[in-house]
C-alpha cells in the first residue's frame, strides 16, 4: 500500500510550470506516494464561479497534504466581469482561493524560510537567514466586512465606540469596514510555533513584528501573549519592533535576524520584503501548517504571461517540495534538496532568467535532482 497520499493542486499560470519542475524532484526521491491531482484556479472561477471547488475540498480532507503552485486571484469587481455569461448577476462574489483554505483546514501557521544561497547574484547579502512565522486564519484576512453600503445594525453597533463619531454623518453607501480580529489562543499559538522553531533550529532571538503602539487592543494582545510565552524559553530573547520599522531593518541590517513573528497583514508585508532581499519570490516557499494537514506552496503569484513557457524560476517550488518533505518526516532528504539548491545556485551555470541565465525551470530541477543524487 502506498504510503502518502499527496493533493497536487497545479493551479494556472505558471503554477503549472513550476509544480512540473517539483515532479522532477519528487521523482528522483522517488518517496513512497500517490499524488492526485486536483482542480482550483481562475479558470474554474470564471466556469462554475468557483475556484475552490467542492470536489477539491473533497479531494484534500482524503490525502495527507497538499503541494499547491499558483494561481491567478483578483479583485472582486475585476472578476466578475470574467464570470461566463451564464453566472453573471448572480449574487456570485469572488474570494481568494487560498484563504478560503487555510480557514477550511485551519492552517494556523504559515512558515517563510527566506534563506541566501552564495553565489545568487540577486541577494542583498549572503549572511540572511530568516523565518518569518505569519497568522494564517485571523487578523484582516478573516473576512469579517461590510459594504457599502453597511448594514444599519453595524452602524449602530459601531455608534458606541466614542472614536465612530467624527463617522456618524457619514452616509452607509459611503463606507467600507474590515475588521482585524486576534483571538488570544491564535497569538498563543503562532508566537509557540515562533519559540519552538528558535529553540530546535538554535535562533537566539525571536523578533514579534506589530504596532501596539497605535493599534492597541490587537497588536497589544500580541505582545501580552508574547511576554508570557518568552519566560518559558530561557536562552532565547524575545525583541519588539514596529511593522515600519521592522521594513526599514530589514534592509539595513537583515543579517541581525532570524525568526520573525507577526500577524496575518503584517506577516505578509514583512516576508515579502525578506523574500526579495534573498533574491526575490523565486527563492520564497511558504508551508501553510495546521494540526493535521498541511498546504506548501511558493509565495509568487500566477505570471499568466509566462505561463507555458517554463521560464520561471522554480526554486521557490522546489524549496516548497523541500518545507513538505520535512513536516512529512524525511528531513535528510529535505536537508540534501537544500543542499542540491546551494550547490547549483554557487555553480551558477544553470540558471533562468532572472539569475542573468537562459536555462529553464525543467533545466533548472534537472540540475538540481542530478546534484541530489550525487550527495
């Protein structure tokens, strides 16, 4: 019998690109799995309104994880006007295909190793190493909003906080509210996550990224949580800093840092950042973890106007294949594709086109598996 039972959700653009290059990999490791492929993407948007569709749900609580690669996400007014004809003024809304599913498999932490490998030509420096740990289920991706125009209930709701009422002669059709909610057992959590990957990896700090300061009530939860957490791991200094601020170190002094904590908004903001300080999304995978199923997927988007091409640069999907391997138990394999990237990447004789090279993503995992096997 097979052992795992892995989801391949390819997606559109160059997802499929990419998830073709991580094929290469898996294949060499040959692992012990089935991989069955699913659906989700702009395509299944724009024909059954839909771009996570219940099949694939089906689909996912049925295999053990899931390899994700890209797909084409837009604003909800731009993606009605590519409904088929058939589903247009249909009360239809459009909502990301992603977050609906770290909240349908509560995948509360999202890891971003964000690494420079010698030898890439894009890094800001060679020293980075950092792990940004992102809120993945609350904060302002909840989807809690409304309007315009806003219900009279909400508005009414809203009336008794002092600071709504330079607000109160503002007409509802013109207004439009999110709300940013933490619970304390969320805070709780990914700051533990943030703690134990210190601890097991030898960080010797964790750096909580917020701003209590003006956001109070969420971001102060944040760091309450935070302070008690840090008493039960000695040896390892929890610092404070500013979401502005955090951006402008990063650039300045990224190699002061290790493991970087936040929450949903913000932890997007910031692994962005570090991402391109390590040589873009290319290099950036991400691992969407919760209790008892896991989505890896590269952080880059859909690229529709490559998409077909292979010219994108896969290590980012790899690196996914690398995050995946490791929650699933094989960490010497996982260790040697890091290895396999570092190596390739020094030689920089294959390379695509954003290194400065010609090569493509297949060429690209080819050189890398080839190395693999060599270690």
């Amino acid at each position: 019998m097979t052992k795992h039972h892995i989801a391949v959700l390819p997606g559109d653009g160059v997802g499929n690109d990419v998830m073709d290059a991580a094929r290469i990999i898996l294949d060499t490791i040959n692992l012990d799995a089935e991989y069955i492929y699913g659906d989700i993407g702009w395509e299944f948007w724009k024909t059954e309104g839909n771009p996570l569709p219940d099949r694939t749900l089906k689909l996912l609580r049925e295999t053990d994880c899931c390899l994700f690669g890209a797909i084409t996400s837009k604003p909800n007014e731009d993606a009605q006007k590519e409904l088929s004809p058939q589903l247009q003024n249909k009360g239809i809304t459009y909502s990301s295909a992603i977050v609906r599913l770290r909240q349908e498999f509560n995948l509360h932490t999202n890891l971003r190793p964000c690494k420079a490998y010698p030898g890439n030509p894009l890094n800001y420096r060679d020293d980075i190493d950092l792990v940004v740990f992102r809120e993945n289920t609350e904060g302002l991706y909840a989807g809690v909003e409304f309007g315009p125009p806003i219900p009279q209930t909400v508005i009414d709701a809203l009336m008794t906080h002092k600071k709504m009422k330079k607000f109160s002669t503002t007409s509802p059709e013109d207004m439009a509210i999110s709300c940013r909610i933490f619970t304390r057992k969320a805070c709780q959590n990914i700051v533990t996550q943030a703690f134990n990957y210190a601890k097991d990896h030898d960080y010797p700090t964790v750096t909580l990224v917020e701003k209590p300061n003006v956001i109070r009530e969420t971001s102060g939860m944040m760091v309450q949580e935070a302070r008690k957490i840090a008493k039960n791991y000695p040896g390892i200094d929890l610092w404070e800093v500013n979401v502005d601020a955090m951006c402008m170190w990063l650039v300045k002094n990224p190699q002061d840092y290790g493991v970087l904590v936040s929450s949903n908004m913000f932890g997007d903001i910031i692994s962005d950042l570090a991402a391109q300080i390590v040589g873009g999304l290319g290099f950036a995978a991400s691992g969407n973890i919760g209790d008892n199923y896991a989505v890896f997927e590269p952080t880059h988007g859909s690229a529709p106007k490559y998409a077909g091409q292979y010219k994108v640069n896969p290590t980012a999907m790899i690196k996914s294949v690398m995050l995946m391997l490791d929650w699933l138990g094989y960490k010497k394999e996982a260790m040697r594709i890091d290895q396999a990237i570092a190596q390739v990447i020094k030689e920089g004789t294959v390379k695509t086109y954003d290194m400065g090279g010609t090569n493509t993503s297949l060429e690209v995992a080819e050189a890398i598996a080839k190395v693999y096997e060599s270690l």
